[in-house]
C-alpha cells in the first residue's frame, strides 16, 4: 500500500468512526495512523501526531471538544 492510499484510508476510517461511533472503524484507523508513522521519510511533527492520534483512537479517549474553536 502506497503513501496516499495509507492516508486515504486513515481519513476515511476517522470520518467513519467519527459520524458512526464505529468502534472498529476506529482501531483499524489508529493501526494505519501507527504504519504512517513509522515511514522513514515522515517529520517529528507529523509523526507526533499520528501517534497521538492512534494513541487516542485506540484506548476510545477520543475528546469531542478538546478545543473552543
């Protein structure tokens, strides 16, 4: 699977999780976020994200409103 289609399937499986509630939907993107995560030509910041986001994904710690915004 190549780089776009890693994250394509990511963003689908998030925005599944996030209009449905899927909690398998949810593990399945926290695993693609870990694969994208360890690409070796990724920046600290995106890595860093992508693991907060697994991180969240997979222990259902996801915060509804994190932000005021």
């Amino acid at each position: 699977m190549g780089n776009s289609e890693l994250w394509a399937g990511a963003l689908s499986l998030l925005l599944i999780h996030h209009e449905t509630g899927c909690p398998h939907s949810a593990l399945n993107a926290a695993r693609l976020l870990d694969r994208i995560g360890e690409m070796e030509n990724l920046d600290d910041a995106t890595r860093c994200l992508c693991e907060r986001a697994s991180t969240r994904l997979s222990n259902g710690k996801e915060l509804s409103h994190a932000c005021a915004a």
